[in-house]
C-alpha cells in the first residue's frame, strides 16, 4: 500500500508539472465518485509510473506521446498535450516534425487533422499570454 500511495503522489508531482496546476486542479475538483478509480488509474500508472521515469526527458516523452494521440485521433487530449508544452519543453518544431512522421507511419488524413488542432491550439496559447 505504501508504493500506491508513494506513486500517487509522485504522479501528481508529474501531472501537476506537465499539465499545469489550474488543469490538475480542474480535474479534482471536476471527480466524482464514478470516475474517481479512473483518476486514481492514471494518476498512479500513466504519471506515476511511465511518466515519472528517468530514461526520457519530459520533452521527449511530449513528442512521443503527441506522435501517438496525433495517429490515434485523440484531437481533445492532442490540444492539452500541445498546451503542456510549454511546461515540457517541446517545441512548435518538435511537433511539426512529429506530424511529419504521423503523416508517413499513420497517414495524412491525421496529419491533417493534427496540423489542425496545433494551430488551433497554438492560436488560443497566444492569446492567453
């Protein structure tokens, strides 16, 4: 029970470091009993486990990450992940080379899409600076 409780609160260190306090906090004050073990979930192995691990750097673990949510159409979670740059350290040309790759490996029509969703994305950043 101790290494649960320890990789929930290293995975909240991460999400929180990631995504930004005002997200996390959303997103608790957002839980309900029904969706909190989903939380607890992501929290503990998304964040806790993968995330937190030395081998990447945060910002390689963006690039792959938006890659894999860029091929799969994940268009909502790709936008936050574009926006968690900012605290990642993946650049506006980190991500046009990885639409690049989804282009190729996963096709264009998610490519296109994706183009679509950083601009979008990267549009609304700027007006909120």
């Amino acid at each position: 029970m101790a290494e649960s409780k320890n990789r929930h609160a290293e995975g909240m260190a991460t999400r929180r470091r990631v995504l930004g306090d005002a997200h996390v906090d959303r997103a608790e004050a957002a839980k309900t009993d029904f969706d909190a073990p989903f939380q607890e979930l992501i929290t503990e192995a998304a964040w806790g486990h993968v995330w937190s691990r030395a081998t990447w750097s945060l910002r390689e673990r963006s690039i792959v990450t938006l890659a894999l949510l860029c091929a799969q159409g994940h268009w909502e979670e790709v936008a936050m992940h574009i926006r968690a740059t900012a605290n990642t350290g993946a650049t506006k040309e980190d991500i046009q080379e990885l639409i690049l790759h989804v282009a190729i490996y996963a096709g264009v029509p998610a490519a296109n899409h994706a183009i679509k969703v950083a601009k979008q994305t990267f549009a609304e950043m700027e007006d909120t600076e």
